[in-house]
C-alpha cells in the first residue's frame, strides 16, 4: 500500500519498468510455471526453457520443481485435502490462507506417489532448484531496485517500495486469483461437476488463467482456453516462440475440431 501511495512521486520510466517486471514474472508463471512445466502441454528447446527459469525467478513462487509438483497434485486431487489450495475450505484458504499453514497431510502423501521423473531429467530445472535463492534474490530484488535507480535516478527508496514490494505483492496475489475466485465464482460449460470455473475477471488479471472448467477438463491443453479464447497473451507468447522455433508440439483439443473435443468426452452443452 505504500508503493501504492509513493507511486505519484515516482518517475514514469518507474512506474512502466513495474509494470514491465510484473508481466515477465506472470509470463514465468503462466507460460513456464504452469504450461510447459507442471502440464507438458508443449516442448521448449533449451534457450526458451532458461529464459522461462529466469522469468520465474522475476516472480519468485518457490522454484519451478516444488510449484510443479504441487500443481499436479492440485489437479490429480481437487478439492481434497491432498489439494494443497483446497477451495472447499473457503476463499481465503484458497487465495494465501494455504501458504501461512503446514500443509496437510494428505498433500505430502500423495506428492510422493507422483511421476516427477521428467522434472528430475530437466538439468534447467534442477540448477534452479539448487540455486533458487540466490536466483530469486537477484531477479525479483537486486535487478528491479538497481535499474530504475542506475538508468534513470530514481531512489532506492520508490525502488524497494514500488519496483519490488508492491510489485511483488501484487503479482504474488493476482496469481493467486486463480486458486480463489476461479474456483469458487463463474460459469461451467464444461463439467458443471467440478469446482473450477470460467472467470473472465480473472483471464483478464493474469493473462488467459480464467477459463479454469475448461482447463481441468483438458489440463494439457497449452492454452489453457477455449479455442485459444481472446484474452490470452500467455498463448500469444507460445505461438510467437513456435513460430521462430523455440516451442513446439503445442497441444490443443480443438485442433482436429468437433470431433477430435467429443471424443475426449467434452460438453458442449451450454457453448
């Protein structure tokens, strides 16, 4: 908040560099954190995997080892208590309760019968991992105070305040948006079964996350949406780097049309 109240003060450049920091963070998140490594739901070659790394350490949500793991068994067990953000015990618990508590159980034991060989195998993966709190200290701290302060005079004290806490924050809790809001509030066209739900405040947030009953029904699709919807710049992100080579096997339900989505056992019924 009081990044917030210091930002008026602040140069412009200032203000565009935050912005700047935080939609790398996400994309570290949502194109690296989530689609590539939690989901496969495509292959990067290795320079676009340590451009991701580094971009999630902007964003500084655990490193990309426990964030995967933890997301699969998310999904594997929804709403359960091996459900590290289980919706079912209310918004707060959901959105950053679950991060102040140790977690249940049921979350351990079931993180352990997972298949994280492929994790294991990413060399990328592992160095962050071993390295993750020096990465972390100087993506999302160091480079955020020390540019704004080395290229254009601003203080190290809008720096810490609005470069890194409040943008940090603020990243922090429109990620979490999707374990709350987009699991408690929204339509189902999917499977009206689920807690997971369309939510297009939270697409528009954090960059094409929303669609959620789509994305647990086809969890592998890489857009994460319904026919790549049109609030999705995570999506937009994947196909520029397809096109120069740099991701590949994208997969997507609807690319063989209505009958390659029916024969995964969509409902289509309130399309």
């Amino acid at each position: 908040m009081y990044g917030i109240y210091l930002l008026p003060w602040a140069n412009p450049r200032t203000w565009f560099w935050t912005w700047l920091c935080h939609f790398i963070g996400e994309l570290g998140v949502t194109v690296g954190l989530h689609r590539l490594w939690s989901h496969r739901s495509y292959k990067a070659s290795w320079p676009l995997r340590l451009a991701l790394m580094l971009m999630n350490c902007v964003s500084a949500q655990n490193d990309i080892f426990q964030w995967a793991r933890d997301h699969r068994v998310h999904h594997k067990f929804s709403e359960t208590d091996a459900d590290p953000h289980n919706a079912k015990r209310g918004f707060f618990f959901s959105h950053i309760g679950w991060l102040m508590v140790k977690k249940h159980p049921d979350v351990i034991e079931k993180g352990k019968q997972l298949d994280l060989s492929d994790l294991y195998e990413d060399k990328i993966v592992m160095f962050q991992r071993r390295h993750y709190k020096v990465l972390s200290t100087i993506f999302n701290i160091i480079i955020p105070i020390v540019v704004p302060w080395y290229f254009w005079n601003e203080s190290v004290w809008n720096g810490w305040f609005i470069c890194y806490i409040f943008r940090y924050a603020f990243t922090l809790n429109i990620t979490f948006c999707v374990n709350s809001f987009a699991h408690l509030w929204g339509s189902k066209p999917y499977d009206e079964h689920i807690n997971p739900a369309r939510n297009l405040y939270v697409s528009l947030a954090t960059g094409g996350e929303g669609y959620h009953n789509f994305h647990h029904t086809f969890p592998q699709d890489y857009a994460t949406s319904e026919l790549g919807s049109l609030i999705n710049p995570s999506k937009w992100f994947i196909d520029l780097c397809s096109k120069v080579g740099l991701a590949y096997d994208l997969k997507n339900y609807f690319q063989g049309g209505y009958l390659e989505a029916k024969n995964a056992h969509w409902r289509p019924a309130t399309l």
